[in-house]
C-alpha cells in the first residue's frame, strides 16, 4: 500500500469523524444556545482526531462497521474534547491557545467553560447508548464502562491530578510513565478496545495482544509530543509551544533529552508493529498509522 | 402510617446510602490520593440525599430491589455532588460553604476541584453499568441514557448555562420554570424514572404519569428552595443563604413574593399527591416524601 493510500484513507476519517460530530452536537439554535455554540467550538473545526483514527483503525482488526465506529468514535472525542477545555482553564494550565484558536474560556468565559467541558463529558456517554454498538446489549454496558474508567479518577482524570501535584518535582521515569499511562495513555487505549469491540468477537488472548499495543501507542503518543513540544514553535503546533519546559513540568525530553526520547519512541513503535503483525492485513491501517504517530511533525 | 414510621425510613434510606457511597467511591489508599480524598469529602457526610430517597421511593412502586435501588440512587448522587462542586466554584457562584463545610474548592483548591467534579460524573457513569439494573441490558441502556439526557446540556447542565445568563436580568414565571425544569427538575425527576425502572415493567400510561410526577416534585423542590434561601439563616442551611438576591437572581419568592410562592408550592404538591393516589399503598413513601419535600426547613 502506497502513503498516499494512508493519507486518504486517514483524511477519510477525519472527514466522517468531523461529519458524525456535528450531527452529534446539540444545534445552536437549540438553548441553551450559548451553551451550545461554545461546545460546537470546543468539538469542531480542529484537532487531529487520532482517537478517531484508532478507533476505526482497530475496528479494522474485527471487521467493524463504520457507523458503529463512528459512534465510539464522537464518544471518545467528545471526552477528549472536554479534558482540553478543562486543562485549558485558568486554574489548571491557564492557556490561550489550542488547535490555533483562543481556547473555550477565552473566546468565552470561564463559567461557560466549565458548563462545555461537563456538557461535553455527559453527551460522550449519551451518545454511546444511542444505538446498538455490539450485537450484545451486555457486551455494550462493558463498553461504556471500559470508557468510563478510562476517562476517571483511576485513568485520564487521575493521570491530570498526577500532572497537577508533579509540577515543579523530579519524577523518576517509571513515575512519569505512570503518570501518562493514566493521563493520555487511557484514552488511547479505550481508543483501541471500544474500537475492536464494536467487530466480530476475538479470542481472550488477541484482545490482550491488542489492549498491550493500545497501552504501548498511549505512551508513544505522549513521548512524540514531549518531543514536539520541546522542539516546535507555536505557529506549528497550533498550541502554545515550550509550555512544559516554562512550567517546570517533568517530560520525557526533561528526563531523556531529545535523543533517547527518541530513540524510546522508536523502539515502542516496533513493539506495536511487531504485536499487530499477527493480525495480517486486517491490522494495516493501525500499523500505518502508529508509524505516523511517530513521525508526525504537529 | 404514623410520621415516625416515615422518619424511620428517611435515615434507613440515608444510613444504606452512605453505606453505598462510601463502598463505590475509591479509596485515599488508592493513587492519586488527594483526588480521591476530595471526591469522598464533595460526596460522604452530608446531605439531605433527596435523589436517592426519591429513588428508592419510586422503587416501591415497581416492586425494585433496594440493591439496584442503591446504585441508581449513588449514580444519581454523585452527578449531584459533582454539580455543586463545579457550581461552587469562583468562575460559577464562588461560594464558600456548602453542607456546613468549606466547599471543595476550599478546602482544597481550584485545580482540584474542577478535577473531582469532572470525576465523580465519570464515576457515576461506570457505577451505572457495574451491575444489572434491570433484567434487561436493553433496558439498562436506555437507563444511562435517561440519566445523561437529564444531567446534559439539555438538562442540568443546560439549566445552569441559563441560570448564568439570567443573573440581572427579569425573567417571566415561564421562564423561571423554564430554567428550574432544567437546573433542578431534570435530576429529580430522573430520580423517579430511574428508580422506577429498576423494578418489574409498568404501563406505558402509568410510567408517564410518574413521569408528571417527577417534574412537578422537580419545580416543587425548587419553589421551596428559593423560599429557604430568603427566610433560613445561614447556620440552619448549612449553606450561605440569602444569596439568590444578594446575586440579584431571579427566584420564585423574587417574582411571586413568599406567600404565593408557597401557595404554589402547596398546589403541585397536591397535584403530585392525586396522581399518586392512583397507585394505592405501593406510592406510599413517594406520597409522604413529596409532602416532606414541601414541609422542610431546610
């Protein structure tokens, strides 16, 4: 498969995710309509959707459908979505720029972004009951669990709080990696497994071969984007750039330098792939696209 | 039935609801452990818990265990606790006690609190799905979803959103019920369509009406809210009172004056006592929990 089979069939999924989302979100012309046109703002318009891409990527692996897809997809979106506008929020990282646009509370106000990050939180769990995602009613309860814990206390959420009571500490690196295993890691990860269940069923032991690359693309992810972050500029990236190094915040950059960082996030990336390569084609596009998430440059 | 024998059940539903809440939220033990600390203080030792005897009020009715009843009634809690920590905060009402306490935001401080409100509504949303609540999945789908509609942004986050945008301005008697069906009414009334479904099936007309029901104790509780709030002192409230006006916003006693206002609150009451009348003794408790709701001092 040629690159420019990757990258159409990922601007593909960008498009449909960015279609399902806006179908998703409540109209503004619904009230409270402020409410609304804020959360619009927050979902819409922006990001790289690599939930998305993952989800539809596994879903792959189970021969699932796009529209089941699509709905885990929103879901996990949505939840992402709400962690930045809450992140974003003067009393955690006090920024003003996300995806290249003033983030919620500024072109906002504070209030309302308190109300899009919970409204946010609240329709992601909405939208995943609206409609069959497994032919088990029992299998889809599990689901929703599964992006339950990965979004609370004992994983995103958790992950934050870490984050928060780091700033300004030296952390160890099996410290930093259970702190991104929790605050990144666990949503990449339900990325994966909500992805692969809205398929045919696996065997116990395929589902933990892929569970263990959704934890290793989780980790993957944040090592790439220490690095990005220690090396682009703000024009780039779309987000205030050196944020971390200027809040003292220990990263994998801080902890390796550049170089091993690297070097870490390349030997990850072959760990994925070495684990996917027993799903045949059926696990092509997730393999493409970890090898992207490596080399991604935004 | 004597007063006693409601009395006695009030604090048995109590007692078994601290009970549960205290099993259901994560332990200090468990990192991160400030968080976990602050979502056990937002949640354990306080509160009328209205919803959960609501809850296992509306259960009576179909026959549902008190177990399934539990759970539910936690769901519904913790989406409760989560609303007033986020509402507490400086950017919302920046108010300073809550449940005789400081407020979390105080006690702890403003990252944190934003964090323990974000996770304690994941945390109902996985409480939820962790046991059968109905002998049917389907069912118990649809369960979560009634609890996220009632809780989002066409619900209790919505009504927050307008009870923002009403600060200093003067709303109708429309409008101001428009908003309490949202803010308060949604939760509540979910309270009794959730609980009622844990139970054996009802009639499609039966279960509209207890629906009637749930949003007028909904707008019930919160006529009496607002007469409270301008005639109790601080110390019997347990929260700062008198502040509705002092934030000039619109009240039922602000746009009815007291009299009328309970006058009003008397006259939902009994339409929620007639619908209830048609269900014998089985709405017993829901019968004297509604004249409770309405009698209350604080």
């Amino acid at each position: 498969m040629t690159n420019s089979g990757f990258n159409q069939w990922m601007t593909h999924i960008q498009e449909r995710t960015e279609a399902a989302l806006e179908r998703a979100l409540p109209s503004p012309d619904l009230a409270p309509s402020r409410l609304h046109e804020a959360m619009r703002y927050a979902v819409l318009g922006g990001g790289k959707r690599v939930r998305p891409l993952l989800a539809h990527a596994a879903g792959d692996i189970s021969a699932a459908s796009p529209e089941r897809l699509d709905r885990v997809a929103c879901a996990i979106e949505m939840i992402h979505a709400y962690s930045l506008v809450h992140d974003d929020m003067p009393c955690m990282d006090d920024d003003t720029l996300r995806r290249g646009k003033p983030t919620v509370h500024v072109q906002f106000d504070d209030a309302t972004a308190l109300l899009v990050g919970d409204a946010l939180q609240t329709l992601a769990f909405q939208h995943i009951t609206e409609a069959a995602l497994s032919d088990s009613a029992q299998r889809q309860l599990g689901m929703i669990r599964q992006l339950a814990i990965a979004s609370g206390s004992r994983g995103m959420a958790g992950g934050q709080a870490i984050d928060l009571a780091s700033v300004g500490t030296q952390l160890s690196l099996p410290e930093l990696e259970f702190m991104h295993i929790h605050k990144t890691g666990a949503l990449i990860r339900a990325s994966i497994g909500l992805g692969v269940q809205c398929g045919r069923d696996l065997h116990e032991d395929e589902l933990a071969s892929l569970d263990h690359v959704g934890k290793v693309i989780g980790l993957l992810f944040q090592v790439v984007d220490d690095i990005l972050d220690a090396e682009a500029d703000t024009a780039t990236l779309g987000k205030t750039a050196g944020k971390d190094a200027a809040n003292d915040k220990p990263t994998y950059v801080s902890l390796l330098g550049v170089t091993q960082a690297r070097a870490l996030a390349e030997e990850m990336c072959q760990d994925a792939l070495d684990r996917l390569a027993a799903f045949g084609n059926s696990a092509k596009r997730l393999s493409e696209l970890t090898r992207f998430i490596v080399r991604r440059q935004f």
